[in-house]
C-alpha cells in the first residue's frame, strides 16, 4: 500500500453538492503522483460528507481554515475523480 505525507495550510475547501465528496486544497508543494492520480497538485478529496467522520473532516477542515492553522493528511491512493484520497489527518 503506499502513502503520501504532506502538510499545509488550507487554501480552500468545500463540497460536490451532487454526491459526498469534499475537497480541500493545501498551500503545499504537489502531490499524488506518487500515487498514480491522474490529477495530482495541491487538493486532495474525501468522501463521505454525510457520514459522521466526514462530517468531523469537513469540520476540522474548515476550523484549521479559519483559524489558519497547518494540518498534516497522509494520502492513500486516488478518488474515483482521479485527486489523491485522504486516509487521515491531524492539526499540526
């Protein structure tokens, strides 16, 4: 199995309004190639955004968002939209 580390600020997130994704952009260095995503950069997505931990994410997310602070996500593997795919994260 193989994982990316990476960490940032976040630049910009939010959500597909016709399905559970969520997206999160970082001020990061790119990343996902090494994972073989088709569409590797700065923004990685999740699923879920009705779930509880999605719910949790989109809310860490947004609250290191606001208050500027750097999160750290490790990848692993790629979104059926072909962008890295979180596996988990924390605030640094």
């Amino acid at each position: 199995m193989a994982l990316e580390s990476v960490s940032g600020q976040v630049k910009r997130i939010g959500c597909h309004y016709t399905d559970n994704t969520c997206f999160v952009a970082l001020d990061s260095a790119n990343f996902g190639a090494s994972l073989g995503c088709a569409n590797p950069g700065t923004e990685f997505r999740f699923d879920g955004a009705d779930t509880p931990a999605g719910k949790r994410a989109y809310a860490s997310f947004l609250a290191a968002y606001l208050s500027q602070r750097t999160v750290g996500v490790v990848l692993d593997g790629c979104s059926a939209q072909g962008y890295p795919a979180l596996r988990y994260f924390n605030l640094l």
